[in-house]
C-alpha cells in the first residue's frame, strides 16, 4: 500500500532480503545486478526470477525455461537471437512510443 518505506531501506544495500513469499532477494543498482549477473554458479536463475515465486516444481530439469530463468549455456542462442532488438540504436528507435506510453 505504501511502497516509500520499502524503497527508502532497500536503497541502502545492494541487496535487499525480505521474508516475503518465502523469502526473497531484490538486487538494486548497476554494479550490484552485474555482479550477481556474472556470478552463476552462485546466484542460479534456474530456479526463479519472479518477484513473487510460486512453490512449483520449477526445479525439475525438465521443467521449460525462458532466457530470464536460464543460465549459458541454455540461454546463450536465445540471446544471441535477441541481442540486435536491445541495441542502444534499436532501442532509441522505441524512445517515442515509449515516451507516450508513459
């Protein structure tokens, strides 16, 4: 209902903990999300990304997986395919829509 206190602790530390769904982690500013980016045999995303992770059987090695909850090297043809849509020219292309969207 009120977000600002939450805001207002998480912005101290890079990584804010809370015991919400079961307990969770939100990784807050550039350097820290490049470093848990790039520290994968430790901050798997194989077992969730979602703010609100659900007690499903996500852990399965079957279970499907999207870029968001893979690692390399699942992940690394998919963003092979969608790294030209992110480029900073192809993303200042969508700077007016998404100036009128907001």
């Amino acid at each position: 209902r009120d977000p600002f206190p939450f805001w207002a602790a998480a912005r101290g530390c890079p990584v804010h903990t809370s015991e919400r769904w079961g307990g969770s982690h939100l990784v807050i500013g550039y350097d820290a999300v490049v470093e848990a980016a790039s520290n994968v045999p430790t901050l798997t995303s194989t077992l969730g990304t979602s703010a609100a992770p659900t007690l499903d059987d996500r852990t399965r090695a079957d279970y499907p997986r999207s870029i968001i909850n893979s690692d390399p090297p699942v992940h690394t043809p998919i963003r092979r395919v969608m790294l030209p849509t992110f480029s900073p020219a192809m993303v200042q292309t969508y700077e007016p829509i998404t100036t009128a969207l907001c």
